[in-house]
C-alpha cells in the first residue's frame, strides 16, 4: 500500500468518526492578499494569499523553514517581537487590516489566543495561570474568576486531573498537562480564534492524541489555525491545509483533496515524505 | 536495490577491521592513532598525580576564606565578651545614650548608633529601590540594545566610585542643596549621606535586578503578550513576580552594604550618637563610631577599645540576620520555572 492510499485511508475513516455537518455558509475570519515578509534581507513570506474560514481547523504544513511559523505569528503580530520586521500587503481579520499601525496589537491578541510549540505557563500557581488574563483585563470579581477557571480548564479537558491542586505552581504538571493548561489559559478570555504553533511537537504520544481531541472539540466555538509538521495530524484533524515552501503558498485546499489528490508534483512529494 | 549496496560497501571497513584503525597517509608511512595515544600516556605517567593534587589545591584556597570568616567571627566574639565583662548587656541594650568618652559618667547604650544606622539605611532603601526597579525594568523590557549598552556601562561606574568621594558629594553638594529647601537641616545629619548611600547601591540593585530579569524565560513574555497584555501589564504581573527571588536577594544584598557603608555617613553624617527619628539632626552609625575609635587614640585594653568589637559585633549580626532573611524570602517566594 503506498503512502497516498495509507493516509487517504485514514482520512476517510478520520471522516467518517467526525461525521461533518456540510458547512452552511461560514464567513472568512482572516483573509490574507498579498502579504510579503522580511526579516532584514531574507523574504521570508511571498505572496501570500489565503483566506481561513471560521469554526474550522487550518492546518499549515511544510517542511522547517518554509515560512509556517512566520506566517501564523504575523496573524497575532508576535513577529513584531522579533527585530527588522517588514511587511507588506494586507491581513484583514474579521474585515479589518491587522497590519495598520492603528490597529493596536494588543486588541487583537485579545480576539487571537495562540498556543506556542513548547508549554509555556506561568511561573505561578494554575488558577493563577488561567485567571491572568481576564485579570490584565480588568475581571476582578473573585467568583467569576473561579468559574471562569473552571469552565476554561473543563473546556482544555484537564479540569479532573487539576481541580485538587489549583493553587500549586504549574511546572509541578507534566509536559502533555501545562500545553492543555496554556490552552486554558488562552480559553480564558474567550477569544476567537486559537493559533497553535505546532503545539504537539514537544509532547508524548498520548498527550498529543488528547490535544488532538482537545482541537477536535474546540472548533465548535472557535476557528482554530494550526502549524504542524506532522502531515498525519494535518490529516487526521484539519479541514483545510495549506501547504508552505520556501515562503510561498504552494497548495491550499479541503485537507481531503490535498492529501488524496494534490494538484502540485511538491505536495505530493512532501506529503509522501520524498523531502522535509 | 543499487542504494543498498553503495551502503553495505561503506560499512563493510569498519566491520572488517576490529581493534586498531589503520590510515594510510601517502604512500608508505603507516601509523595506529591508538598506538600514539598509548605512548603519549606512558611518557605522561604523572598527569595522574596533578589529576590527583588539583583538586587538594583547589579546596585549601576555598579553606582560606573560609577559615578567614572563621577568624574574623572568633576575634569578634573573643573581644565582645571581654567589653561584655566591664559593661553589662542590660546597659549595652537598654541604656539610651552612647556616650563613651566621659571619664566619670560613661554610657553605652547602641541603640543610638542603631537607630543612626537605621536611618541612613532606610532613607538609602526610599531611595534605592525604587530608581533601582524602575532602571532594571527599563533596561531588561524596554531599552534598545544600544542604550542598555551605553546605560549599564554607566551604572558600573558609578557602583566604582570610591565611597569618600561619595562622602564629600553628600557634604559638599548634596547637603548644601537640601538646606536650601529644609533651612533647618544641620550641617551634619541624616539625610544626605542616607541619600548618597542610596544613590551608591542603586546600580547594584538595577544591575542584579535585570540580569533576574533578564533570564525569565522569553517564552513566559511571549505567553503574557499573546493574551493581549501590554508591555507594562507584561513586566509588571509576569516578569517581576518571576524574577522576585533575585529581585529580593539583590535588595536585600544592596540594604547590607548600606548597613556596613563607612564612608559616607563618617563624612556627612557626624558624630553625635543620638537615639531619635529625626533626620535632620546630626547622628552617628555603628561603622562611624568604629572609625572615630581607629582613627583616635583609644588605648589597648581600655572599655572604648572594646566597644568596637562589640559594635562590630552588632554589624556582623544585622548583616547575617539580612542575608538569612534574603535566603528565607527568595525561597518562599521563588517561582521554579
């Protein structure tokens, strides 16, 4: 069986278990035309265009260096963080151009959670960890905040392994458990869209299952972006992926038909792990 | 198939040769690097024994400081309990005047030293720490590369100042200024000096306070901006709270060279051992009186040659009781990370 048949295989199957309402019409939350990126000399993102469609899950693929994780921290602006950063061209979300300078970062992490590729929390308790931020946002009320932190933990499906120890610091968990809490963390305000940076590359086996399942869960209320370089995750639980090489969009389409049938000899080669 | 073969025929050397892995290097010279690494051991047969005598070394250095801290702390204590002999502990606690130098009616209470010492730490602390925090989070959250390198260069220098230069700015600028505004301020008092030793620890806590700072993890910043906190929301709620303990510790660490800072307070802050809250009036610390005791001519064996190891004595205890307090803080509040 080649590589092509085992994965569509496994879509079908994947399908099948979701068991997909047909999407009725579902507006674009990030439409992308034309972005360009450099770091100092290097293009890192050319040409890039791309539309995501909300309470989906985009996969972006492509091998260690393809401009994925660039791509995917420009949507939040975090890869202002990192110096001579310019752009140009246009990422509107929800209709408005995130790469105005009017448009405050801050806002829009707000409405954007992201999950990074290593766990990240808090040096603080884990109530602490997920009351932050609707703390820094002015939610003090010390009721809502607990049901906020249980409802957030509850919907990263770690609520039972943590309920007992909220008030002990974060890094006593495992690493599968502080990536869940940093989902919580970030389902705490609510936001409406989640960035995931390849959020399973750090964890085990096991771990990485549940947060798949965690992403499958997820989508019902939130449009979820996720970088990956595992193509049988992309698989198994996008219902788009784009496809990155060398800063360009090579392939975006239904995940179905990139993985069964892509269009461009690289993507298939990619897919079929002839390079990356 | 024809892949396989290339690399069965790559390895086959390797598993061909056990034991001594022979090159050729031109034509004819042959040479085993096991062979030479052999040889180089039986001439260096001695290496074992430096291996063997370094550590030795090494630990008798560490010994000297240690037996040197030993000494220090024996001769304080040999000598305090002699003064403690001719002067009762009561009277050394209680008593409200330090006042040494009378033939008839001498009084050594140390708390007026203590409460000169407070007084200049305190007003030292009023200032420091708050320039010092607000120089480290610039430094460590905001500042470009290039004026961190040109501030931190600068607060060295500063921290390098000899202490009787800063001494001399405190009486002869700092002072006089401050009498312009307080017409009441003595000439000698408390509060220059407590400023000037402030202005002297405040590159020691910004410098060891970014560099806590500064190792919080980037990936905790980036966790805080990507829920939307500011860059204040940031450094405030998520990286002082992390780098609490080193934050603590480099207070904590500033305040004891306050304590102990000689100097300064000899210069500008007098002599007059009083026991008040006013900084205004002329004082004395412990480490002012210890100079005025050197640089007299007390003689060998009187009660006043004495009462400076007893005072030393109370300086060694408040720096111990701070850094033992600096020990406990930055583990109750550490955050592992």
């Amino acid at each position: 069986m080649t590589a092509i048949q085992s994965i569509t295989e496994k879509i079908k199957k994947d399908s099948k278990l979701m068991n997909k309402p047909i999407a009725e019409q579902k507006e674009h939350v990030y439409e992308t035309s034309d972005l360009n990126l450099w770091y100092g000399e290097n293009h890192a993102l050319i040409n890039i265009n791309l539309d995501i469609t909300e309470n989906e899950v985009t996969a972006i693929i492509g091998p260690s260096g393809c401009g994925k994780s660039t791509y995917i921290k420009t949507l939040n602006r975090m890869i202002e963080l990192v110096p001579g950063v310019k752009t140009s061209g246009e990422i509107r979300y929800r209709g408005r151009n995130i790469l105005d300078k009017s448009y405050k970062a801050e806002d829009l992490r707000t409405r954007v959670g992201m999950v990074f590729q290593k766990p990240n929390p808090f040096p603080k308790s884990i109530f602490e960890n997920v009351a932050y931020g609707p703390k820094i946002h002015g939610i003090k009320n010390k009721k809502l905040l607990d049901e906020i932190v249980e409802k957030s933990l509850r919907g990263a499906a770690i609520w039972d392994e943590v309920k007992d120890r909220l008030n002990q610091n974060a890094y006593g968990l495992s690493g599968g458990q502080q990536q869940r809490l940093c989902i919580a963390r970030c389902l705490a305000i609510e936001p409406d869209v989640i960035l995931m940076d390849e959020p399973t590359s750090a964890l085990d086996p096991i771990s990485t299952l549940k947060v798949e399942e965690l992403v499958q869960e997820l989508k019902k209320e939130f449009s979820i972006i996720i970088v990956t370089h595992n193509m049988q995750q992309a698989a198994r639980i996008s219902d788009k992926t784009a496809f990155f090489l060398n800063g360009e969009v090579i392939e975006y389409k239904d995940t179905n038909t990139i993985f069964s049938n892509p269009t461009d000899k690289r993507t298939e080669d990619y897919i079929t792990g002839r390079f990356g | 198939m024809a892949e396989r073969e290339a690399d069965s025929l790559l390895f086959q050397p390797c598993l061909g040769w056990k034991g001594v892995f022979v090159l050729a290097l031109g034509n004819t010279e042959k040479y085993s690097v096991q062979q030479m690494i052999m040889d180089k051991k039986s001439k260096k047969s001695n290496r074992l024994n430096v291996e063997k005598i370094i550590p030795g070394l090494l630990l008798l250095t560490a010994i000297i400081s240690v037996l040197t801290t030993l000494g220090i702390v024996f001769t304080l204590i040999f000598e305090t309990f002699t003064f403690f002999d001719r002067v009762s502990l009561k009277e050394f606690f209680t008593a409200q005047k330090w006042y040494p130098f009378s033939e008839t009616s001498a009084s050594y209470g140390i708390m007026p030293l203590i409460s000169g010492t407070l007084k200049v730490t305190g007003i030292a602390a009023l200032v420091a720490v708050p320039i010092g925090l607000a120089t480290a989070i610039y430094l460590s959250e905001y500042a470009s590369e290039k004026t961190r390198r040109i501030i931190k260069p600068i607060l060295e220098v500063l921290a390098g100042i000899p202490t009787i230069v800063y001494g001399f700015f405190a009486l002869t600028f700092v002072t006089p200024i401050l009498r312009s505004f307080i017409p009441s301020l003595e000439i000698f008092n408390a509060l220059s000096p407590g400023i000037v030793v402030g202005i002297m620890i405040t590159p020691m806590i910004a410098s060891l306070s970014e560099d806590a700072m500064s190792s919080v993890p980037n990936s905790i910043k980036e966790g805080a901006f990507a829920l939307g906190a500011t860059k204040l929301e940031t450094a405030i709620k998520v990286i002082l709270p992390a780098a609490i303990s080193g934050i603590m510790a480099s207070i904590v660490l500033a305040l004891s060279r306050a304590i102990g800072e000689t100097m300064i307070v000899s210069v500008a802050g007098g002599s007059t051992p009083n026991l008040s809250t006013d900084v205004t009036s002329s004082i004395q610390t412990m480490t002012a009186y210890i100079v005025q005791v050197s640089t007299g001519d007390a003689g060998y064996g009187t009660t006043i040659y004495y009462s400076i190891y007893a005072v030393g004595m109370m300086l060694f205890l408040f720096t111990l009781a701070m850094n033992l307090f600096a020990q406990f803080i930055s583990r109750k509040f550490r955050e592992e990370y």
